[in-house]
C-alpha cells in the first residue's frame, strides 16, 4: 500500500423531509459501497453543525487512489451526484478527500483489539510505541516529518459561492479524526467519563466549530457514530482540517480547551490506577495539494471549507 483514500461524504438538512431525502441518499451511497471497487470499510456518524443543521458523515476508505476514481466515476454514482436533484431540495451534500501516501499520515490506538477508520486497511497493528506520551510525538510518527518541516504554504484559492462549488487543496493541510468509544465503561469509570471528560471534550469541539479559525483550525465537526437505522451507539470522534500540523500542535499542547480535555483524562486515569475500558485513537494526515479534493452542492456557505469564501 502506498497511498490511501479517506473520503467524508457528507449530507446536511433541518427538516423531515431533508432528514427523509437524507436517510434514502446514505441508503444509495451504502449500496454503491457495494459496487466494483467500492470502499474497504466505511461508517456513519452524525452532527450538529456550526449553522445548526443536522449532518451525516459517512467516512469510506481505500487502499489507493485508483480504484477510489473508478468508483466515483461508475455510471451509477457519478449520475446520482451529478443529479440536479443533488443542487435543489431539503438537503446539502459535499465531499472532502484526502489521499495521504503512507509517509503522511499515522494512526495511534490505546488498546490493538479494535480498529477504527483506516486501520481497517491493515492486516493488523504494531505492538507498543515509544513515539507517544510527549508533546510533538505525533509529528515523530510520521515517517515525512524526517524531511518535511509540513508547512503550510499560506496560499490558497478561495471559494467562490454557488449551488455547486468544487475546490482545490491546499498544501500541507493537517486532517484529523479524533474518536473515543465508551461502550465498554462501566461504573465510576463510565461517570467519570461521561460527567468529566466528555463535557471537556464537547466544549473544546464547539470551541474549534465556532472559533478555530483563530487557531488556524479550518473546520471542526464533533460527530457520534450511528448504527444501521440512524440510533447513536457509544463512540464518537472529532474530525477537523487545519492550516497545517503545527497549528494543530499548538492547540493540542496549549490552547486551555485541549489542555481541560488532557486534564480531565489524566485525573480519571490516577482514579482508575491505568485500568481503562475507554478506548481512544486518532489517525492524523498532512496532505499535498494535489492529494485532496473537496465539493459542496447547494449547501450552506459556513459549511466545512466553503466558509473561507
Ligand atoms: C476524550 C478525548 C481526548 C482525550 C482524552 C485526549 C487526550 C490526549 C492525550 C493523552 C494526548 C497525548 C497522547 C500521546 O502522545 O501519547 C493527546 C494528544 C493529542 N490530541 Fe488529544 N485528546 C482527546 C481528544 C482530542 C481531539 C478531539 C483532538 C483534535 C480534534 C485532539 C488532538 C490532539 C493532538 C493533535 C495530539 C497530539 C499532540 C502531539 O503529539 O504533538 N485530541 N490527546
């Protein structure tokens, strides 16, 4: 594997009837999952975002570029997106891809049992690491940091508002998927969880939704993964785009809402003398302008990179 696929598909409304025409377009893309060269996992979570329209995001991956283009461009997705019926109605949809090489992008889990998002692509994981417990380790995990100082370059072209807006990358730009799963918690360690850190780590998602551009962070939506017929389940993630990894480096190491989040966890994991059912991961890429491709149809102008407009 040399180059991987994280496409967020995302459908937005604030009525029954967007929430109907929602649900009948996800059932469509789960399908299409199904087609030659569909996706090698894929998941569904949900959103309220920074307008306050309900989102879905489904998160699909694959093992390289190629097949993620045949896919988009089969006769049966690319006339379903490409439908006028995609510009007008109760709903917004967009994608935002990225196609980090293996160099440019890393995965880190608390517990090896249970992968989520591209660690699906893998065979298996890696035992423990020394690259973690400090500030900075996640740029040591990418094998491009030994390098690449991962700038970004500053420059950009912007949006240009529309029923249909298609856009560029933007170099260097730093993804991040966040998740924590609390299925298995139970007693003082799902209250502590619930009651503690969740109510940090919810503030600090509004806070990069509604103020990150201040901290270089270009969008930010909170999401909690729902099953088969749209219920939430216990495990959520945070997935934001940034001007580039060191913005994201010094929210992380010092911005007070990361900062109340790492808190809040470390107090819990002295309470719970290191015995954790809470499982944590992320997955973090910088991705070359070229790599990442984005598009929004009749959507809201604050919705993900259309904002910058
Ligand atoms: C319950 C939720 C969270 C907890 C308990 C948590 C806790 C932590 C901990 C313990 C570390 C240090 C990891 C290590 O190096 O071993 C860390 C690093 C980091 N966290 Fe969080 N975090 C949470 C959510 C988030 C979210 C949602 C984001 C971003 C959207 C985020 C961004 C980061 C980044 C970028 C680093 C790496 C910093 C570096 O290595 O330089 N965290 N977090």
């Amino acid at each position: 594997m040399k180059q991987v696929v994280m496409a967020y598909f995302g459908v937005q409304y604030r009525s029954a009837l967007g929430r109907q025409a929602a649900r009948e377009g996800l059932a469509f893309l789960r399908h299409a999952a199904t087609l030659a060269d569909g996706p090698r996992h894929h998941d569904l979570a949900f959103a309220i975002d920074e307008a306050g329209y309900d989102t879905l995001v489904w998160a699909a991956y694959w093992t390289d570029p190629a097949s993620f283009e045949r896919w988009q461009r089969g006769e049966e997705l690319s006339r379903w997106w490409n439908s006028a019926d995609r510009l007008e109605g109760p709903c917004g949809w967009f994608y935002e891809v990225a196609m980090p090489e293996v160099e440019r992008f890393e995965t880190l889990f608390s517990t090896v049992d249970r992968p989520e998002g591209v660690a699906h692509l893998a065979p298996s994981m890696s035992g423990a690491i020394r690259e973690h417990a400090y500030w900075g380790s996640m740029r040591d995990r990418l094998p491009a940091s030994q390098f690449d100082a991962l700038r970004g370059s500053g420059a950009r072209a912007l949006p240009v508002p529309g029923r249909r807006v298609r856009l560029g990358g933007f170099e260097n730009l730093a993804l991040i998927r966040s998740g924590q799963d609390w299925s298995d918690t139970k007693g003082q360690e799902r209250r502590l969880y619930l009651q503690q850190i969740e109510p940090q780590l919810r503030e600090g998602m509004d806070f990069l939704r509604d103020g990150g551009a201040d901290v270089g962070c270009l969008s930010n939506r909170y999401l909690v993964h729902v099953d088969e017929d749209f219920a939430p389940v216990e495990r959520s993630y945070g997935l934001s785009m940034w001007r580039d990894l060191g913005h994201m480096e010094r929210w992380a190491e010092s911005h007070p809402t990361h900062a109340e989040i790492f808190g809040a966890f470390m107090q819990t994991v002295q309470k719970l003398e290191f015995q954790l059912d809470l499982r944590l991961y992320h997955e973090v890429s910088v991705v070359s302008a070229a790599c990442q491709s984005f598009e929004y149809l009749n959507c809201h102008p604050k919705t993900g990179l259309l904002r910058l407009a």
